[in-house]
C-alpha cells in the first residue's frame, strides 16, 4: 500500500505547494525509539504530511519546496523565521495563550498580558462578525486598526520597561509584528492554525497508541497514509474505495488515480 500511494502523494504535493494560502505544524513522532518530527502543509483541500529527523528549516522546505509562493499560517516557532514577513500569519490562539501565560506568570508581567487578552478578545469579535457576513473586508481592518496600534504600544512600553518575562517576550514579538494581522488584509487567511491543529490530531492519537513506527518504510507508510487519507476527507470523499483503486492500478501496474481533483485552492 505504501508502494501503491506514491503517486498520491506526490499528487497531493504538487496541489499543498501551489495553494494560494497554507497552514503548517509540527509534531512529535518515533522512529524505533528515536525522535521524529511529523510535519503538516494543510490547504482547505489537500493535507501533506512528512516525517523526519528535524524540526528546524529543514521541514520548511521539505513541504514547500526551495522558493514557497503561499500565505502561511502557523505558530511562531523558528523554522518558521526563514518565511518572508508578508507570506506569513502567526497564530493568535498560541498567542491568547501566552498573553495568558504573563498574567499568570505575575511579577509585573500580568499589565501586558492583560492588554493582549483584550486585544485578542476585540479581534475575534470582528473576525466572528466578518465570517458571518455582518461586515466587509473594509469595515474589518478599520475596527483592527485602533487594536494594532494600541496593542504596538503596549508591546513597546514593555519592551523598554523593566527587564523580566514580559520584556524578552514584547521584544520577540516586535520585529514580527507584521505577521499577526495578514489575515485581515488577505483572502483566504484565518487568524488561527486552527486548521492544521484539527488535521493532525488523527495522527496524534495513532502516535499515542502505536508510539510512531519502527522503521523508515513504516514512516514512509503513515505519512503517505495520513496524507491521502486527510485529503480525501476534506474533499468529502470515500477513502476505502480510493485505497482499493489505487493498490488495484498498482498491482495492474496502471496509472493511479487522482487524489486531488483540482490543483490548488
């Protein structure tokens, strides 16, 4: 089967790499003890998943080859840096969290988190209002200006306040501010990676029963597997009798059908 879903696989790459916006995570894997990384690139349509040795830019460029051309969505990890500013969405859910984490944190912290927790609340109302048809794309980014400016400034008063918790996290933030607000401006972005979260959690919990595979063909395997089975279920489509045809034309040595029926979002 693994065999027979080579060219799913690279069906499904060619449809994740010419996406006009994209939504990536990482995480754990086993490979006979030894720890892996399992990758995701996630359209609304296509889902591609690798497994391999690295977390860092390495699995970048695994899923989106050498020169990416789409918006991507994802948390705020490292790997994720070698992206330009204008491509790139971070997470607000991550982020809500660590405003959260501040203001349990205290210690003189708890002021910033406090503002980003507003500001997050102020954004997902307009968000929920835009999604659901009750404003324009316009109205959207006129009631997000007043939150990304008073959000800036309580960044950068952390920032040159105090050295502790609060002002090596403003000063992280800061640089990359850019990315927090791409969803407003361009079609197609959420301001969440919310997407990729619910994608890899069927792969998690396999992880938790079977702990990872044994081998690089069983590696091999579950990200071939994982990638036609998760595509083919955002596309609404029967996945045993896609499995079936496809080890049917293998074994026939005929050409395999189609995982995606279009080429991009």
């Amino acid at each position: 089967m693994g065999e027979a879903l080579v060219p799913g696989e690279e069906d499904v790459t060619r449809a994740v790499r010419s996406a006009g916006a994209l939504n990536l995570d990482e995480t754990g894997w086993s490979q006979h003890g030894q720890k892996r990384w399992l990758w995701l690139a996630a359209s609304r349509s296509a889902a591609l998943f690798k497994i391999l040795a690295t977390r860092g830019l390495v699995g970048v460029r695994t899923l989106l080859g050498e020169r990416p051309v789409n918006q991507v969505t994802s948390d705020r990890w490292n790997a994720y840096n070698s992206l330009p500013l204008a491509q790139r969405q971070s997470c607000w859910s991550h982020l809500a969290r660590d405003f959260q984490g501040l203001v349990d944190y205290g210690g003189g912290a708890e002021s910033l988190g406090l503002a980003g927790l507003h500001a997050t609340a102020l954004l997902f109302e307009a968000w929920s209002d835009f999604k659901a048809g009750r404003c324009e794309r316009a109205e959207l980014q006129a009631r997000l200006e007043p939150v990304r400016n008073g959000l800036r400034d309580d960044l950068q008063r952390a920032r040159d306040g105090p050295k502790g918790r609060a002002a090596r996290f403003a000063g992280h933030l800061l640089p990359r501010y850019a990315t927090l607000w791409t969803f407003a401006a361009v079609a197609e972005v959420e301001p969440t990676n919310n997407h990729a979260e619910r994608q890899l959690r069927p792969a998690v919990l396999w992880r938790k029963r079977s702990f990872g595979n044994h081998s690089e063909g069983g590696c091999r395997f579950a990200e071939r597997i994982l990638t036609v089975v998760q595509t083919l279920q955002l596309q609404h489509r029967p996945v045993l009798d896609y499995l079936t045809a496809a080890l049917t034309a293998h074994r026939e040595h005929r050409p395999c059908p189609a995982v995606c029926l279009s080429t991009g979002d």
